[in-house]
C-alpha cells in the first residue's frame, strides 16, 4: 500500500470519527432535552366546568314519575346540559383563590326549570287525552294551566317544583375558597393539602382521590 493511500485511509477513518462523536453529542443532547421535565407555567386564571346536569335530570324524573302516568314522560330528556363554571386563579405571589359564578347558577336553575315546565306539560296532554277528551296541545295545557292555577307552568315549578340543582350555599363550600399554595413539578400543594397534577400552557387536571379536575386557562 503506497503512502498515499494510507493518507486517504487515515482521513476516511478520522472523518468517520468525527461524524461519530457528532451523532454522541446530539444523542446525548436530545436526550438530556427529553429526561428534563420543565415546570409549566402555572400562574394564572384558570376555569372548569362543574357539571350539574346529571342530579338535574335525576331529579326531574323523580319528581314526575310520581304524578299518574308520569312514568310515561322522560323528564330528563327535556332539561338541556347543565353546568357552571369555577375559575381558579393562581397569583404569582403565591396565594390561590377558587369561586363559582353565582349568575351562571341562576341560568342553569331557570333552565332546568323550564325544561321540567315542558315536561309537565307533555305529561298534561296524555293525561288529557286519557280521559277521553280532544286531544290538546302544550299551548293549550299551559292557558289551562294559568286558568286553573292562576300562573304559568314555569312560575308553578319555581314556587312548589322540586329542587332540581344543589343549594347555591352548598356549592359555594364545595367550590369556593383561598390561600397559599406551592408547586413543583409534580404537584401542587393547597395550604398543606398536596395535590398531583398535569398540565400544559393551556390545560391544568387536578389529580384528587375523588377525582379529576379539568381546568383551561381562561
């Protein structure tokens, strides 16, 4: 082999090498980038919905199945999706505070209400035709009603229907409330109460024994 040649062979195997040692310091690189967990950012307002529709429609079945043929009208499929939203903000000074909307909590319980009103008034026409007479339509239940009662149906399930949401008092001690709170990588901790946690730049999941709570930045 003439000297030349050992000169080529010699800089194939450094070149070689040298793309090696590249391709090790990129590894090595993308994987301390994959192994380091950044914090996410935390501080913030944050907002989730607390379902409410479920003990809604619960509710409103079980208060009409009780009237005669009422097993006959599904109430629950008159009440349209229920829900009100908490907003959790984060300071960056360290304090947290949580509260629900109280004015979404009246819309919801209005709904609710007018939903169980068109149920009761399906419910009004079986009954009607029943007992053999023309059949009548919602509108014509409702003037009967207000003739009868003196007060729509809607106004008749706000006085003496049934409570068809959690009193707005017992969702404010569920909800509400306030305080310090610290945050590492995994968890959050509540005034002392830890908390395991995921989240992104735009969602937050409360990791509690109870169960998940799905926060989006608000």
């Amino acid at each position: 082999m003439t000297r030349q040649h050992r000169r080529g062979g010699r800089a194939v195997v450094i070149l070689l090498l040298l793309v090696i040692l590249a391709l090790a310091v990129i590894s090595g690189l993308l994987a301390l980038k994959l192994s380091r967990r950044e914090e996410p950012r935390l501080a913030g307002v944050w907002q989730m919905r607390a379902e409410l529709t479920d003990t809604a429609r619960t509710r409103a079945d079980t208060w009409l199945q009780r009237a005669a043929m009422g097993e006959q009208v599904p109430a629950a499929d008159y009440l349209p999706p229920l829900s009100v939203t908490v907003r959790l903000t984060l300071s960056k000074d360290g304090s947290w505070s949580r509260e629900i909307r109280d004015g979404e909590y009246e819309t919801a319980r209005t709904a609710a209400e007018k939903g169980l009103a068109r149920a009761l008034r399906e419910l009004l026409c079986l009954r009607i035709a029943d007992a053999g007479r023309p059949p009548e339509t919602a509108a014509e239940a409702e003037e009967r009603v207000q003739r009868v009662l003196g007060m729509s149906t809607e106004d008749y399930m706000r006085e003496y229907g049934p409570a068809l949401l959690p009193p707005l008092a017992e969702m404010h001690d569920f909800y509400d409330g306030g305080g310090s709170y610290r945050a590492d990588a995994e968890t959050i901790s509540f005034d002392g109460e830890a908390v395991r946690y995921l989240a992104d730049d735009g969602l937050l999941v409360l990791l509690r024994p109870e169960g998940a709570e799905v926060y989006e930045r608000a």
